[in-house]
C-alpha cells in the first residue's frame, strides 16, 4: 500500500458511543462510500468498549458464556460481516477498509486486499507477520489480530482486530474456547492463542499504531460527517440494538 492512498477517520468519538452504535456506523460508513457521499477507499480506525461482537451466522449459546457476561453486565452486539465471534475492549485497536466497487468481488480479494494492509503494519512496527486460517494474523506464535469482510454490488469492507494491551484474561472468561482447538484438524490451534502486540514489543502502544497508519492517509479527520451519523442512529435503533438481530440475527424491516 502506498503513502497518502486512504481518506482516513481517526474516529475518536468510538470509545464512547456502545458498540451497537458503533457497528451501525460501519454499515453506515459502507454505505456513504457506495453512494459516493464519502471517497474511496476509506479508513475508519476506532476502539470499542467492552463487548462481544458475534460475526454475521455466529451462534451466541456456543460461543459466549452468556451466564458470564451478563453478570459482568457486558454487551453482545452483531456485525454485518462473517467469521467468529471476538471480544473487544480498548485495548483493541479496531481498522476498518471500505471501498467503492462497480459490482461483487470475491471474498478471496476482498481479504488479500485487507490482509495486505494489516501485515504491512506490522512490519512497520518490526514485526514479521504471517496469516493462518484464511483470515488470522499470527506474530510469534500468537493470534494479534482477526479479520472479517463484506461485500454488495456497490461497496466492500474489511474490518480487523488489533490485539495491543487487551485484556485477555477477561476475553478468555466470556468467550468460548473449545477443547480441541484444532476443531478435529480443522484449523491451526493458533485461532485460539490470542497475544498482544504490547507483550511482544513492550513499545508499541496505541499512538505508534495509529501514527503508522496516519502515514498511510492522504487525510485525516476526526469527526464522522453528522450526516453519516445520522444514518448509523437510524441503523441503531431499528437494526443494532434489536435482539431479534444482536442474538438470533434475524434481520429487521429497517
């Protein structure tokens, strides 16, 4: 990826809005980029309060001890995009590429594409990154990062975890970790070997990463256009915050 090539957001405003409110704005932001309201291709970089985020078919009974996170009064909240389910709290550092695109591509591009992004960061920050299972990032023997994707006729995204100073004890007590972490040779046990990039480098933190991929930005803001959050409240209050959605993922009639 080449300097100056994304319109970046440095969305500061994430951390305190609830996670519903933040997934409704990536499909809100998804949208202004097909319509052509906001240009191409787009950077969001964002972190979420404390919260499970299921992915597009995940099943909450098998992947979060629901017991748990209910009594930890913790959110569950579901996204747009496929692949599993992932804990974020701030020390997760989220990015997330949209783009404009004349018709569907394929989910293998889609990710190539993204991945490309996420491992040419980490070599910035002296890592030597590797992707396993299609769509995880590993770094020493350990999963930093999670990637899902989602495409229609008129726009795409990639978003990805960064794992950087997350509480990994808390993620292991709400999520599910299976016995076999292979899923009977299914997949390298790394899925399930989550590890901090701040553990690996004790300086990397979240300014180092954020100004690495500002040298990646042609602009920057750090507002979210009102028009636009407009839309992702919209998104929220019919969609985002329905547990016909957030639990069984039902779609509602927005």
């Amino acid at each position: 990826m080449s300097t100056g090539e994304f319109y970046c957001i440095v969305d500061e405003g994430s951390i305190a809005r609830s996670p519903g409110l933040n997934l409704a704005l990536e499909e809100a932001l998804l949208e202004a980029v097909a319509r052509g309201e906001l240009p191409s291709p787009l950077l969001r970089i964002w972190v979420n309060p404390v919260s499970i985020v299921l992915g597009r078919f995940s099943n909450p009974i098998k992947d979060v001890n629901l017991g748990e996170a209910e009594r930890l009064g913790v959110p569950i909240v579901r996204r747009i995009s496929g692949g599993g389910t992932v804990f974020h709290d701030p020390g997760n550092l989220n990015i997330s590429l949209f783009h404009k695109s004349g018709g569907f591509i394929g989910v293998r591009e889609v990710m190539g594409r993204g991945l490309s992004l996420i491992t040419s960061i980490l070599v910035d920050l002296g890592f030597t990154p590797e992707v396993r299972n299609g769509n995880d990032i590993v770094v020493e023997g350990y999963k930093v990062s999670g990637t899902a994707s989602y495409a229609s006729r008129r726009s795409w995204l990639f978003h990805s975890t960064l794992l950087v100073n997350s509480d990994l004890g808390l993620m292991r007590r709400l999520l599910v970790f299976p016995d076999d972490p292979t899923l009977g040779g299914r997949v390298d046990p790394v899925k399930y070997t989550p590890g901090n990039l701040s553990s690996l480098k004790p300086k990397v933190n979240m300014d180092m990463i954020i100004g690495i991929v500002s040298e990646r930005c042609s602009s920057i803001t750090r507002d979210v256009d009102p028009s636009v959050m407009r839309i992702a409240n919209r998104l929220f209050e019919c969609k985002y915050s329905d547990p016909a959605w957030t639990i069984k993922g039902i779609l509602p009639k927005c």
